[in-house]
C-alpha cells in the first residue's frame, strides 16, 4: 500500500488497525472455518529518498515481522 500525505506512524497506526481486524474475521472453505493473519512492513519518506530505498526498507521491516513471530506490523 502507499499512503500519501501520511507519516511513517499513522500509516502504522492504519496497517495495525487493519491487521488486528482482520485477524478477527472467520474463514471458511470447505467445511472448515480458520482464521488468517497477515504481517506488513512499513518505511516512510523521511528516511528514504527515492523508490527503490523505501522498497528495500518496507522489505526489510516485512522481513524483520516475520522473525519476530509474524502477525505483527514493523515500521523502520
């Protein structure tokens, strides 16, 4: 996602809002219900100055989310 006009925290604050619900939503397939999450990586403008950095920085948060136990949103 890119958000505009938005600082590197209140994107944060949006994903982990996200993140939180729909780790409450109940999946169904078949005749299974399950629950699914999602882990995200967040970088802002402040600390990067083109494209290709901030990619590589959100990357690396995504990354960092995952080792720390996933479901969770990481900002760098």
């Amino acid at each position: 996602m890119v958000f505009t006009d938005t600082s590197a925290v209140v994107a944060h604050e949006v994903m982990e809002d996200i993140r939180a619900s729909f780790a409450q939503i109940r999946q169904r397939c078949d005749d299974r219900d399950f629950n699914a999450t999602f882990s995200c990586g967040i970088a802002g403008l402040e600390n990067c100055h083109d494209s290709v950095t901030l990619y590589k920085e959100a990357d690396r948060a995504l990354y960092q989310a995952k080792r720390d136990g996933r479901n969770r949103v990481v900002r760098v």
